[in-house]
C-alpha cells in the first residue's frame, strides 16, 4: 500500500457462511480481512 502507514490486517473471516453463494466462495478459498491504514497527512 503506497502512501500509507500503520498498516494493520486482520484475521481472516468466512464473509460468506451461511450466504447464498457459500459453496462458491468455498470453492476459491474466499475469505474476508478488514485493512486498517492511515495516510500521512
């Protein structure tokens, strides 16, 4: 991430339990992570 500091990810999450598109998501190992970052001002 160009231009950004205090990068800090997240475990990884099953976004898509229990979703309609649960199977496809499985399919390619889909998972969530939340990015927290700042911008240098």
């Amino acid at each position: 991430m160009v231009g950004f500091t205090d990068i800090v990810m997240s475990n990884e999450v099953d976004v898509f339990s229990g979703s309609l598109h649960e199977s496809d998501a499985a399919e390619f190992d889909t998972r969530g992570v939340t990015v927290f970052a700042r911008k240098p001002a």
